[in-house]
C-alpha cells in the first residue's frame, strides 16, 4: 500500500434533474472506514426528507474495502452503478453518495443506473481527481538543545510537521510511507539515539 493512488482533491457536489426527480452527488475524501461512514451519515442527516441517499465508498485498507448500497431502490440499480464509476477512475480513499428527491415518474433499472452513474461522475468532476502517497504519522520527542537539528532534517526532507516548543520539543511529522523508515534512522542517527519517536 505504498505506492502513489489516485484520489479526490477535495469534496465535490452537483446536482441535476431526470423527468421529474432531482438528483444530487456528494462526493469527498476518506482516509478510513470510519471516515467514508461519518460522511454517509452527515449527507443522510443533511437530505433526510429526501427519498434515497445512496452511498458508495473504497477505502484503502488491506485489503481495499469497496462497499455501496441500494437505499431501498430496485436492487442493482442504484449503489453497485454508484461505486463501479469508483472504479472505472480508479479512485481511492473516497466517499460518495447521491441524494434523490422522487419526481413520480419511474426511471426503470436502466435509467436509475445511469442516474445514480451520473450522480457520482459530476460529483468527482466538481472535486477533482489528485494523486497522493500513502503517508504515516509520529511523533518526535527531543530535548531542547537537539532541536534544532531534527528541525533542520526534517525542513531539508520537505516532511509535513508541527512542532510545540515546551520543555521538551515535540514534532509531530505527516510523511510517505516509503520515506518513513529512513527519516526514522536519520533523526536517530542524528540526534545520537536522544529522539524519542512514537
């Protein structure tokens, strides 16, 4: 799971009418399962007068979690159309659900199909598609005096971190899994195995 993955820039929304029925795509990041379901239930909240919120998320676990559902439409109409346009873009660590408000006029399988594709490709259009690295997350502890060469190290790596000056100084470090490993030796290394890393 280290190597680069397609994903969603940012979370996406857009909305379209089909003979009467209005339908709405959501769709956003997610890095966990928890994730993709927090939002799932934030859009089953936000349009519960609606008649179908339909969800579909894959999640980069291991292995990839893929998981969709009806929401009470005819089944295979709705959820499965909704995660295999995931698919064709071959899309990771993301969510999306299309909401429908009923216009009293029946679509058929066939046309909720294409409806509940459509849902989620204008979705990920209005969120735009990105490529990311998987990265980990820790924590460095050091004394005051070795802090400024972790500072330095990790400023030279172009590494994502926060640190908090207190008495001892914590830098909280956002890295590419591939990377992790040797920033770990180097600060080590580096610090005369002083750096307490968690």
């Amino acid at each position: 799971m280290t190597e680069r993955y397609r994903t969603l820039a940012g979370r996406g929304q857009a909305a379209f009418e089909i003979r009467g029925s209005e339908f709405i795509g959501h769709a956003a990041p997610a890095t966990s399962v928890a994730d993709a379901e927090r939002f799932v239930e934030a859009i089953r909240e936000e349009y519960a007068d609606a008649t179908h919120n339909v969800p579909a998320y894959r999640v980069r676990t291991d292995p990839l979690t893929e998981w969709s559902s009806d929401d009470a439409e005819p089944s295979g109409s709705a959820g499965k159309p909704a995660l295999n346009v995931l698919q064709g873009e071959a899309l990771e660590n993301v969510v999306a659900v299309v909401t429908r408000y009923y216009g009293g006029t029946k679509l058929g399988v066939g046309g909720l199909a294409r409806a509940y594709s459509q849902g989620v490709k204008v979705a990920v259009e209005d969120a735009g598609i990105t490529e990311r690295r998987p990265h980990e997350s820790f924590s460095i502890t050091v004394e005051y005096d070795d802090s400024g060469t972790v500072r330095g190290i990790l400023e030279s790596e172009g590494v994502e971190f926060d640190a908090d000056y207190r008495a001892e100084v914590a830098f909280d470090v956002r890295v590419p899994v591939a990377d992790a490993a040797a920033l770990r030796d180097r600060i080590r290394s580096a610090t005369s195995g002083r750096a307490t890393i968690e």
